[in-house]
C-alpha cells in the first residue's frame, strides 16, 4: 500500500546532481557552497546577512546567545510549538515562559502577549513562531517588544516564503533582531538538516559567525593579544583567536549544496502547496466536522502544514480517527502538544490550564498530509477517506 504522510521532502535530478558535485569535486565542508546558500536566501528573504548552521536547533541557540540571553532572562513564546522553541531559553540558561495563542491564526497573541508581559514584568525575549507558515501579526508584537524593552526572534521553521500583512517576506527582519529557519526534510525546503538565522545587524551577523564554529575570530575581527599574532608587525599565518565560547555548528558544504538547487524550486513548491491547501479548503467548506484552520490568510501562509479542527468525542477520538486513517496509509499527526505540557516542563511549574486557547486547539487539532509531491489523486484520496472515516 502507498504511504502518504503529513509532510514530505522533494527531490529531483538536480538536487542530486548539486551533491554528487560536492562530493566529486567539492570541499565537503567550509566550502564556497554555504556562501552560497547564505547569499541565496539572504537576498531571497530580503536580510543583508544570513549564516547556515547544522539545524534550526542550534540556529535558535546561537540567536538567543547573540542577543545576550543569560540566566537572567525571561523568554516567551507560544506553547503551540515544536520543542525547540521553548528549549533554546533553556540552553542559555534563561526562564522559558509561554503566552496563549490566537483562536483563528493559532499564533501567538498580541493581546495575550501584552497580558504576559504585564504580568510577567520583565522579559527580554520574545520568540514568535509563524505556525505552520502563516506569519505572526509582527507590527503588533514588534511593538509590545519594543515598550518591554525585548529583542524579537523569529521563528520562521514553518515559513521560508510566507509574507508579512504587508507583503514583504519573513526573514526580512524589519519586525526582529533576527529570523531562524530550519531546513529539515519536512519543511519548505530540505537540506537533509540544516538552518539559517537572517539578520540586518552587523555585529550580530558576526557573532553568529563566531558562535557557530568554537568562537573563533571571524573576517575583519580585531585580535586581542597582538604579541601572539603578529612578527615584526605582520599577522601569523596560523594564527586564529578562540574569543569567546562557541560550537560545532557548522553545516557542510553537501548540505549546503542540496539547499541551495531546492531554492531554486521554491516558487513551485510554495504554488503547489497553495494548491493543495484551496483544495481542502473547498471539499470542508461548510462541512459540518472538519474545520480549516487559518483558511483566512492563505495568501500570506507558506503553508508547512494543513491543520483543521474536528470536535473528536469519546465515540470516536481522535485515536481511533488516525489508525484508520494509518490503516489507509494516510499518516496525519498533530501539531503540537502545548509544550507546556511536556514532562520537562510541568516540573518547571506549568500545568494544564495554564493557556487554555492552546490547549482546546490542540484537543482538536490534526494535521493533513500538505506537500509539494502529494499527487491530485492522492489528495481525493485523503479527502474521501477521511470523509468515510469521519461518517
Ligand atoms: C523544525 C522546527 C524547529 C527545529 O528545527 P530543526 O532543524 O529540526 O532543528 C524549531 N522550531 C519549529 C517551530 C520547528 O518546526
């Protein structure tokens, strides 16, 4: 039986033939080809500067050390999300805290967001995530930041291509300090794993390039200790200054190879999961269980996911919905459990109840399969048997 899946990568001759390239003539890593990826989305997204790094993860971490978050932070963001959101914070030492979503974006809240940090007094950090692809409400957060005195980073995972109400592209950074993406096979596009932080300042561009390979000094970086670098007044060719603590976290140049030939695509996969997307919008529209979230916006949607709400009951749970989708080889799968809820952090003091618009999405949530390779017929496939499932 065919396995259709929530989300999927594509790959074509080309994207093969980039690798193979790397791997026959290539450096493997640290090569012309992350330049390169940088650039492309760079100019892509409308950034001045961009630094590919081994996965969003780390380009989450990176960004939080960048903007000097330490144990004295406070960092929001919303507890519809994946892990990697809330756990960065974790990583710098700082205070994770969450603030409720939207009941139709399903993104984070400006009003809510306005409440948190009112209650909250301080917090220095806000990590907005533009669930799904659609872009949060940026002018509005980027105002509350501002009268808290909090940086902004996005988290763009979801959103490589989607817009801003004003049409420019996220990533563009004019709402943050700086935008993360990821570039995991589920998402827009693949780069086995692989991430990028977009940013327009300077300094924080080259501490980024800094963090992500040990600390080491980085281009025109001044040296600290003339003495070690330099003879008779010239600079020693193996010299090279840890200045603070960084990582490994570095993408290679075969990585780097494969996301730049699958941005050469990007177009077509934003058109084609658009198509997709208004599709489903039409078979549930007016359907008396299925509803379309976030169908209002899908203009702006880089469209990662499609999710639609159903009011699943003890008759039929949501459990017994995905194994006879499974049994069909159609594997949905939710996004998210409120992070909140999460082991880890129940024991940092959350509790269910805590952001409840959250916590009602979530017990009705389901993701269909959404993805640039998901064929018409199987489409009708899905639709049909979740239809039948659903009876
Ligand atoms: C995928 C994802 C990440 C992490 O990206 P990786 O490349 O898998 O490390 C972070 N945040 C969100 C919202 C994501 O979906």
């Amino acid at each position: 039986m065919q396995k259709i899946f929530y989300g999927k990568h594509f790959l074509d001759e080309d994207d093969i033939a980039s690798v193979v390239d790397v791997l026959r003539n290539g450096a493997l890593t640290q090569g012309p080809k992350v330049e390169a990826f940088e650039n492309q989305v760079a100019q892509y997204v409308g950034a001045k500067y961009a630094v590919a790094v081994s996965n969003g993860t780390a380009a989450l971490h990176i960004a939080c050390l960048a903007a000097n978050l330490n144990e004295e932070s406070v960092v929001v963001t919303s507890p519809i999300t994946f892990v990697a959101s809330a756990n960065c914070a974790q990583y710098v030492g700082a205070e994770t805290q969450f603030s409720d979503i939207d009941p139709e974006t399903l993104n984070m809240s400006p009003e809510a967001l306005r409440q948190t940090c009112h209650t909250l007094k301080k917090v220095s950090a806000i990590i907005p995530v533009h669930f799904g692809g659609l872009p949060c409400d940026m002018p509005a957060i980027s105002k509350i930041a501002q009268e808290n005195g909090a940086v902004v980073i996005e988290d763009a995972s979801h959103a490589l291509g989607g817009l801003y109400a004003d049409g420019s592209r996220v990533g563009n950074c004019k709402y943050s300090s700086m935008t993360v993406f990821s570039f995991h096979p589920v998402k827009i596009i693949a780069a086995g794993e692989g991430g990028m932080i977009t940013t327009n300042d300077e300094k924080l561009y080259k501490k980024l390039l800094r963090l992500r390979s040990h600390g080491i000094n980085k281009l025109d970086d001044q040296f600290q200790l003339d003495d070690m670098a330099t003879t008779h007044g010239k600079t020693n060719p193996w010299y090279y200054e840890m200045q603070e603590l960084g990582f490994n976290y570095r993408i290679t140049d075969i990585q780097s190879a494969l996301g730049s030939s699958q941005m050469n695509k990007i177009d077509r996969f934003l058109a084609r999961r658009k198509e997709i997307a208004a599709r489903y919008d039409q078979a549930f529209a007016g359907h008396a269980q299925i509803k379309p979230c976030q169908s209002a916006w899908r203009d702006q949607s880089a469209l990662h996911l499609y999710v639609v709400r159903i009011a699943f009951s003890e008759r039929l749970t949501r459990q017994q919905v995905m194994t006879k989708l499974s049994e069909a080889g159609i594997h949905c799968q939710v996004h998210y459990i409120p992070v909140h809820l999460q082991p880890y952090y129940l024991h940092q003091g959350f509790a269910a109840g805590n952001y409840p618009v959250a916590e009602q999405y979530y017990a009705q949530a389901l993701s269909l399969p959404e993805y640039y390779g998901l064929e018409s017929h199987q489409q009708e496939y899905v639709i049909d048997t979740l239809n039948k499932v659903l009876m």
